[in-house]
C-alpha cells in the first residue's frame, strides 16, 4: 500500500485507453496521483494507410489496468467515489444487438477512407463550417462510416451501434448506450446549437441511415451515466453500482486535465502528435483549423483544435534510424539519447544555420488537411551535424504549431497562454522552443498524465464530488513554472516561420505526384 493510499477517501478512478495500451490512475481529490498501471495491446495494419485494434484486447487491457492499480495503491473499491475514462477518437467500433463487436476497430490514425473524405468534402452544406470549408479528414466518423458503408456492406448492414470507442466503453460499463458530445461533436458535425445531428448534410452524402445506428442520448462530459454494473465491478475488482461519469477523446480529457476549460489559454498537448486545443466564447471558424466545436468540452462554450499528425514521431525516426552511435553512447551513460541530443541541440542557434523541416510525414493535420502530404527537409551544406537536423526538426514542429495559431488569429481567436503535457515537456530546450517560435508562455503542470488526471476530474464531478468539471479542474490542477518567450528570438525565427509556410505551397503538387506513382507502383 501506498503511503497516498493510507490517506481518508475517497478517491476516484480515470482510464486513458490509448493507441498503445490502457493506462488507469487513482487520483484523491487534490489531483494527486496515488499509483498508476498501465497494459499494453497490439495495434496492425492489415494494408498501407489502414490500423485497427481488436476490442476484446481493449477489455482485457482494462482488467488487467484497473486491477493492478488497485492493487498497486491499495485503496478499497468501496473508496472509490466515481470513475470516468477516455479514448482515442474517431476510433470506430461496429457492434450487433449483442453488444459485440462485428470486426476490428478502425483506429482514429486508420486513413483507409481518403477517397470517402475527398467526396465528402465537395458538399457545401453549412455542417462543413467545422472544416473551414476545407478538405475532410480521412479520420472523421462520416468518412469511415461511409467507407464501411461501401466496402463492407455487410458488417454496416449487421451494425446495431456504429459508434466512437468512448461510447463503447461506457456500454461496456453500464449497459447503456450513449453518444458523447465530445467525440460526435468533434468528429461526426454534432452541432448543440443547430439542434444536434446534421440530418439532411448525413442525407446529402449517401450516410441518412447511419444516424440510426447512433445512440439516442448525446450527454456532456462529466455528467453522470449510471453505476457500474454487478458482473463487470466484480471482473474489475470494483464495486457495483459506483458512479460512471460520461467520457469522452484523450486529447480533450487531456485539455481538461490541463484546466483549459475557460477561454483565454490553450492545450498543447504533445507526443507521438500535437494537439492544440481551446474554449472560445463565441463560435469561429475558418481555414486551416477545426471548428468551432459548441458545447464538445464545456456547455456553452465552443472548441477551436489544430495540430500536426507526426510531431514527436519524427524525432524518433530520426532517432532510432540515424542517431545509432548516440544510443550506444547513452546506454553507456546510462541516460536517455533524447536528453544527449537535446543538449548538442542547444548549442545550435536559432534556425539551424537554414535548415528548415516541414514535420509532414504522415501527412498534415492543420492548416492544409492534407493525407498527402509529407516530409521536406531543405537547406543543407556540408557544415550541417546530426544535432542541426534534430533542432530543425524540433524547430519544424513549432513552426506547425505556429502556422496553425496564424490560421486561428487570421478567425479572430487570439491565444495568450499555452498550458502544455506530453512527451516534449520532458525537454527543457524544446519546451522553451514552443514559446520563443509562437511567442505565446508555455506552463505545465504537476501532473504529466493529464488526461488520466482529466478522467478523475470529469469522474469526480459525475460523483457530485464537485459540483462542476470546473471547480474540479481548479481543485485538482496544479500549475508548476512557466516558459516564457525570448523577444529576440521570436523576431529571429518570424524569418523561418515566414520561409516554413511558404515551403509546401511551392513543392505540393511535385510531393502529391510522387506519392500517387508511389501508391500506384504498390498496387502494381
């Protein structure tokens, strides 16, 4: 037992079902974690641009996750005050009267539906606002949902629920079926505002009879569900009937465990990807970012999300394929290569010397929604090192970051803080670097996982432990330091931002050449 653990309750449980595995925490009401646990479960790709998961190793994983972190903090199911969880999103999951699952989950990164969104997105209907009225992304439920539509007629045809993972989980939990807000907000044109489902924009796209596939009730995060049912808390180790708070998508769990839940600051949430996202008064939309989402994090407010598909997974590429002798160098040590390269990254001035890397290699989320689009290194001489392409490419990054907060600004949403968790945040250099390309402070806070710490605070306030996700959020975020940005050096990399924006409008139709002869030569 933990000495946490010996601490009065209650507590509260917050799952994270993410691409690599489930992770669970149990929080106490100050946000501080007790223990975590976390099982890992295969992800394939069955062909180029597919992946999928298989739902019973997500259940499996969650067994395992719960129990263990019970154990490992030694708390009383009994103590337990209310539990909340959430997932990646648009995971699609297709599922009989039975509740099972009719094959493997499409996963949110799966772009199998490309020619579905290309379609998709030649509708004017008003719904499209949320794109800008730009491209759609291959990721989103309608994509996918038509693409199993005209592929797989037969599962769609079989399909009683066609839903987000997050809305799985919670039938699996309760026995009852709803729609988050969150993730069908998001990710499927919910609109509160307008009156819910786009009907006749579902219609217009071949997709009027899905909506028959969609859970009744639409609830908001945090509101509660129901109570545990008898034979999962016991497979669980839980106790029955303990409160089920509504959950939602990781990043905005994450948002809410980073206390972005008022306008003003945004989430930078960092990893494999980025993910930036935050509240707006009033609905703005506009090119090269997504939304305004209304009421997708907190009623009455709407959401505005960009970000970058492979951020964080550039550098490890980078990493694993080229940088050999600096993990041999670092096991030695007996300290990670990461920490090796971020301080030889240091030594290298702002710009790299011009080299300058579009982070495109899975493609571009915001500003251009481009599955497309890919990687562009440029600039070299003979005088760049390994440690000007690792800074460039963490430079590349911000520059993302920084060319969607143009698009946002050019809508009218101005952001004044950023308040960030993730892999990057484990640099000092590179954290820094985030606020002297944006020019926006950057602050984190106690907790790294944030959006397991989210799921408690949403947990919490489907308890009624707290009487709103916000004054959860105040009580159980904690903010530790923050970056602020070095004036000159904003000045200095306004140059390379300038040059970073102007790269992919002059090489864009050469790279979307070169990868359709790459697909046609595959399928040859």
């Amino acid at each position: 037992m933990t000495d946490a653990a010996q601490s009065s309750g209650p507590y509260v449980l917050g799952i994270d079902m993410g691409t690599e595995s489930v992770r669970v925490g149990v929080f106490d009401l100050e946000g501080q974690p007790l223990g975590f646990e976390a099982t890992p479960y295969p992800l394939t790709h069955p062909h180029p641009g597919w992946a999928e998961q298989d739902p019973a190793d997500w259940w499996n994983g969650l067994v395992s996750s719960v129990r263990g972190a019970m154990q490992r903090t030694g708390v009383s199911p009994q103590d337990i005050a209310g539990i909340s969880y959430d997932a990646t999103t648009l995971t699609l999951v297709a599922v009989d009267g039975n509740g099972q699952h009719l094959r493997p989950a499409i996963m949110w990164m799966d772009v199998r539906a490309t020619d579905q969104a290309r379609r998709i997105g030649e509708s004017d209907h008003p719904a499209r606002a949320y794109n800008g009225g730009g491209p759609v992304n291959a990721e989103w439920y309608p994509c996918k949902a038509l693409w199993l539509k005209e592929r797989e007629p037969e599962v769609y045809q079989a399909a009683h629920r066609l839903v987000d993972c997050a809305d799985w989980i919670t039938y699996r939990l309760t026995g009852r079926w709803t729609a988050n807000i969150n993730s069908n907000s998001t990710r499927a044109y919910y609109n509160a505002d307008t009156g819910g489902w786009p009907t006749s924009f579902y219609e217009e796209i071949g997709l009027g009879d899905v909506l028959e596939k969609l859970p009744d009730d639409v609830l908001n995060l945090g509101e509660h569900v129901g109570g545990l049912l008898p034979d999962v808390a016991e497979e669980l180790g839980l106790a029955p009937n303990t409160p089920v708070a509504q959950g939602g998508g990781d990043a905005w769990h994450a948002q809410i465990g980073l206390n972005v839940v008022q306008p003003g600051k945004m989430a930078l949430i960092t990893g494999s990807s980025h993910v930036l996202s935050g509240q707006s008064p009033a609905s703005v939309s506009g090119r090269g970012f997504f939304g305004a989402y209304p009421s997708a994090v907190m009623p009455g407010q709407h959401t505005v999300e960009g970000g970058g598909v492979s951020t964080g997974s550039v550098l490890k590429w980078f990493k694993d394929n080229f940088l050999k002798d600096v993990i041999a160098e670092a096991e030695a040590e007996g300290v990670d290569p990461y920490h090796i390269m971020n301080q030889r990254a240091d030594e290298i001035p702002p710009g790299s010397e011009g080299l300058i890397v579009l982070d495109y290699w899975q493609g571009n989320r915001t500003p251009y929604t481009d599955q497309e689009a890919r990687g562009v290194m440029w600039g070299f001489s003979l005088h760049h090192s390994p440690a000007h392409v690792y800074r460039a490419i963490q430079e590349g990054v911000c520059y993302g970051v920084a060319h969607t907060l143009r698009a946002m600004s050019d809508a009218g949403f101005d952001v004044e803080q950023f308040v960030a968790a993730g892999g990057a945040t484990n640099s000092r250099v590179w954290t820094q670097m985030h606020a002297d390309v944006t020019g926006v402070p950057v602050t984190l806070t106690k907790v790294g996982d944030a959006a397991v710490l989210g799921s408690a605070i949403l947990a919490a306030a489907g308890a009624g432990v707290f009487p709103s996700v916000e004054e959860a959020a105040a009580a159980m975020v904690h903010e530790t330091e923050t970056f602020q940005p070095d004036p000159q050096r904003t000045k200095t990399y306004k140059f390379y931002i300038d040059h970073y924006v102007d790269t992919w409008p002059a090489l864009r139709d050469l790279v979307h050449s070169v990868v359709r002869r790459v697909g046609e030569d595959h399928v040859g």
